[in-house]
C-alpha cells in the first residue's frame, strides 16, 4: 500500500488529485500539504500538513513522520504570475524539485509525480501538432524552470534511477478550485462570468488558440501515468500530452449554445505575448503508445459540465447567503 504525499495540495489540479487519490488509497495513506490552509475542502477531508515546498528540512520531516513513498509534486508558480516575480519563481520551481530528487536519491521516497507544461516551447517550436521532441527555447521564466526541470528529473532517473513521471500540461479547465498566475487561466474565469455577468473580457485575442483539456481528463493522465508499469514509461523527461485546442472565440460560441445572451469582448494584455509563444496544438503520441492515454472530453461536454457544474454552485450560494 502506497503512502503519499501531495504537495501544493490547495491549487487548481492539488485539490482535486488530493480528492481521487484519497479514493484510490484510502484517506489514512494520503497526506495533503500546501503553505496555507484556505483551502478548507482539502484541509479538512484528510490528513493535512502545513508545509512550504521551498523548505528541505520541512519537506523530508514530513516524508519520514507519515512514512512517505510517493511524492506528487503540484507547488509551482505560474507563467503570468512568474514573468512579475521572477526570482520567486525560479526559487519555488526549482528548488521544491530539487528537494524531492535528492530526497528519492537518498531512498527516503520511491515514486515522484512532477507537473511539467506546454510553457516549455516557445515561438521556435513548431506550433502545430508540436512533437514530443523539438525545439525548445521558452520565453517565460515558468517555462525556462519546467524544461530545466524536465532535464533535471531525466538526469536523475539515469544517474541514480529515480521513479520520476511528468506531463506536459496544457490549460486546465475546472470548476472546483480556481487556477492561479496563469495564461490559459481565461478559459475557467469564462464560464464563471458567463453565469454571473453573462458577460466576459478576456485577456487574450479571439483567435488564440491553445491545447486545453477538461480537469477529469488531467487526473486520469495523472493517476494513469503513475500506476503504469515503470518500464512503460519510456520518456523520463515529461510526455507530451493533449486532448482538445480551441480560441476564446470557439469557447463564447459553445458558451452562447446554453446561455444565448452572453457577450464576449477582448482587451488582450501582457499575456497574449506569452500565449502567442506556446503551441496551438500538441502531438502527444508517445502519451498514448507507451502508457495508453486517451482523453474523454471534448469542447462542448466540457461546456456542458462546467456550466452545469457552476450553476449549482452559484445556486447554493445564493441560498446560503
Ligand atoms: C499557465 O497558463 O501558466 C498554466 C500552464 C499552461 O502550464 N496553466
């Protein structure tokens, strides 16, 4: 039986990963930890540690106190947030991955989940169907600290043959918690105007198109990738991997199929720079060879489920307050 760590557990993909790993393995064999306890849904469900990823003694405190074997890895700053903090960026991105490699290199832990993303391209790489392989010079410090990572966690896995796994994310839609600082953040902040405002203006042009993919679908790569066989996983960098692109103006248009009246209008700023250096689409072939990867939804399903999903939300609200 596993014993896992999560990391960053109050973020957009920790708080739902803390949630389906706690039905996986069982809420005694699952520790969530981030830097703060705002997240009340996660801090009150499970065991809950208060933990700066930043912090190497904490962190190896924590692993040996609950017998820890597997670490995901979710503390990260992201890409707008990154291009304001530079430095801060580098540091939490960093040196949080470095303390889990050297934590599984001394054999304290057996197993690491470390999130990379699509930030690790930029304007050089082929934009369409961007393989697995490629020109890679990212413009943004996030994206700099995900492909030295992804050098750093293949450099490990060979020296010293550390269980690394990572993914590429792209976009991450939800509708539980709200993602932070990052460039593909429109396309959630959307569908919460689109039912309180009925209006949205987005940050990005309407024609920029992104790889996306609905929040189900990154934690079924995530646990999928984590319970394959270790000589399945042949990519020790990060995969590549994709389920649906689209633009602002193809998600207003799959909004206004359930609420007609919603209007979209578009003052891009400093984060259209970074969205026109990442990729439209994403060729995450390896994904789906080595360790089966299939994505379930599409566009509309996913509109369908977010709007669905926030109307309650917002409806309960209203009756609470
Ligand atoms: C961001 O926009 O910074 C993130 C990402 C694509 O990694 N959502």
């Amino acid at each position: 039986m596993s014993k896992v760590l999560i990391i960053g557990a109050a973020g957009q993909i920790g708080s739902e990963l803390t949630q389906k790993l706690r039905e996986i393995h069982g809420n005694d064999n699952v520790v969530a930890s981030d830097i703060n306890r705002s997240n009340t849904q996660v801090v009150n469900s499970g065991l809950f540690e208060t933990l700066d990823a930043k912090d190497f003694d904490a962190v190896k405190r924590c692993i040996e106190k609950y017998n820890i074997d597997t670490v995901y890895l979710m503390a990260a700053m992201l890409s707008a947030t990154g291009e304001k903090h530079p430095m801060m960026a580098w540091d939490l991105n960093m040196n949080s991955l470095f303390h889990v490699l050297n934590l599984a290199k001394e054999g304290l832990i057996k197993k690491i989940f470390w999130p990379s993303s699509i930030a690790v391209f930029g304007p050089t790489t082929p934009s369409v169907e961007t393989p697995q392989h490629t020109i890679m010079e990212p413009t943004t410090v996030y994206g700099i600290t995900k492909q030295v990572g992804e050098r750093w966690c293949e450099y490990f896995h060979k020296q010293y043959g550390v269980d690394v796994r990572s993914l590429r994310y792209p976009g991450i839609i939800s509708w539980k918690t709200m993602p932070g600082g990052g460039t593909t953040d429109y396309a959630v902040e959307i569908y919460h105007k689109a039912i309180t405002h009925k209006n949205y203006e987005c940050f990005l042009s309407e024609n920029t198109e992104l790889p996306m993919m609905f929040m189900d679908d990154a934690i079924k790569a995530t646990t999928s990738i984590m319970q394959a066989p270790s000589e399945a996983i042949k990519i020790r960098s990060s995969y590549n991997l994709a389920a649906i692109s689209f633009t602002p103006e193809h998600i207003a248009t799959s909004i206004k199929k359930h609420i007609p009246d919603f209007e979209i209008s578009y003052n891009p700023d400093f984060r259209q720079n970074i969205a026109d250096s990442w990729p439209k689409s994403i060729d995450d072939s390896s994904a789906r060879s080595d360790w089966n990867w299939k994505h379930d939804y599409n566009l509309e399903q996913l509109t369908k489920e977010m709007i669905f999903q926030l109307e309650k939300k917002y409806s309960s609200s209203e009756k609470v307050s």
